[in-house]
C-alpha cells in the first residue's frame, strides 16, 4: 500500500511540475544591433521584470551575421523554456539567424530591426527605399589588425541621426558608449529566414533615419506579421524613447497561443 501511495504522490508531483512548466512564461532574449550596446534594452527590461518575465540581453558580437547568429543560437539552446526572440536594427539578422532550427522559440519581435531574406543584406535592405542618412553620419572607418573595418557613427551626429527622440544628455551617453560594426557584417548575405515558419511581431518609428520606415514596413508585411505597431515620431532607437510599447508588444508575442 504504502509503495502504492508513494507511486500516486509522485506521478502528481511530476504533473504538477510539467504543468508548471507548461504554464511558465517564456524567456525573452534581447539582441541589441550596431553603434548600440545591450543598455538600450534597459526601458524595456524594467517593464518586463516587473511583469514576471525572466530577461536576457545578450552582448551581440557584432561581427558577422552567420558568427553573431551562431552565438545568440547557443544561447537559445542552453535555455530549457519557450523563448521569444527580439532583435533590433541589425539585431534583426541576427534572430533571424539564431532562431533556425530551435523548436522553443515560439515567437520573433523585431524592433526597427531587419528581417532580411534569403542571399539579401542589411546594406541592401536599407537601400532598397529612400530615406536613409547614416552613410553621411559615419566616422572614419576604424582598420583592423586582423582585417576589415570598423564602423562608427560621428559622436556630433549621433543625437540627430540615430536618436532624436531621447534627451542630448543620454544620446551623448550612447554616443560615447556605441559598439562598432564590422563593415563586411552590412554585407553578408542572410540564409532562410525562421521568420517564415515563426510568427512574428514588428514596431518601429516612422522617424527612423537608419533604416527607412518604407524598408520596415515592407519588411513586417512580407514576413506576414501578427501586428505592426508604427510609433509616431520616433527614431531608430524606440525601444529606448517608447520602452512601454515595446514591452507590450513583447508580451502580446509572448502570451501568444
């Protein structure tokens, strides 16, 4: 009897816990993308940690696409709940990367971010529609011991090219603090995109001078995206400027069935 008993006790602890863990909230994974560092999420990481959810904001290498997609897919792996993937600008690659092949990433938010197609980059998806200013914006290319180059953005043309709708004072603080890009990263060529059988969720600001808000728009529709939330007024940074509505965005991925 008592071996019986102990048999019923343990088969409705582990009930019990798959059922906690089926009810678990995902983890959201946060990419950050070039002249930008995982402290842009902070808006946002606030909002969700408050709501319950556990957050990673990964320090995206930015180094390649195929490398950087590779690093933030290892993270994915080493997670054992659902998680939704959020990148931004050039972070958008970068899930679009990681996310192949992982059957717990329920669900893409992509954040003035790209999600390129198959052999497209994000160089060309910026100048697939007018609007763009960044070229003009860029210091001096940084040259690498071991190749290629370095991209910045000029630190007196950082406020009003990549984020216009935050205070001098901070844009100062991220202008100081960018990540550079390698340049041959804006020119890599994506592979299949997970976009096309993840469901994702798009926002962004139609003051965006990075990436033209006709590129994001025609980017979200072609991915067939559940929602498309376009920010009034604001810049590249949104999720910086508007963390309220970005978090919400995220959840909505989140609660998603």
């Amino acid at each position: 009897m008592r071996t019986l008993l102990a048999g019923i006790a343990l088969a409705a602890a582990l009930a019990g816990g798959n059922a906690a863990a089926q009810t678990a909230k995902p983890t959201v994974v946060l990419v950050h993308g070039a002249f930008a560092d995982a402290s842009s999420w902070n808006g946002v990481i606030r909002i969700l940690q408050q709501d319950g959810y556990t957050v990673i904001a990964v320090a995206n290498p930015l180094r390649s696409v195929s490398g950087d997609g590779a690093y933030v897919s290892d993270i994915v792996a080493s997670i054992t709940t659902p998680v939704v993937l959020v990148g931004h600008s050039y972070g958008g690659s970068v899930i679009t990367e990681a996310a192949r092949g992982h059957g717990n990433v329920k669900a893409l938010v992509y954040v003035g971010a790209f999600a390129p197609a198959a052999g497209e980059t994000a160089a060309g998806l910026s100048g697939k529609f007018p609007g763009s200013t960044l070229g003009p914006t860029l210091a001096p290319p940084v040259k690498l011991a071991t190749g290629g180059s370095d991209l910045y953005i000029r630190q007196d043309k950082f406020h009003a090219q990549f984020a216009a709708d935050v205070s001098q004072a901070d844009a100062d603080l991220m202008a100081a603090t960018q990540r550079p890009i390698i340049e041959a990263a804006l020119n890599e060529k994506s592979g299949a995109p997970s976009w096309a059988g993840i469901p994702s969720w798009f926002i962004y600001g139609d003051q965006d001078k990075n990436i033209p808000p006709k590129a994001l728009d025609f980017m979200a529709k072609r991915a067939k995206a559940k929602q498309i939330d376009v920010i009034r007024g604001a810049s590249h940074v949104v999720m910086v400027s508007n963390p309220a509505p970005v978090a919400k965005l995220i959840e909505k991925a989140a609660s998603a069935q």
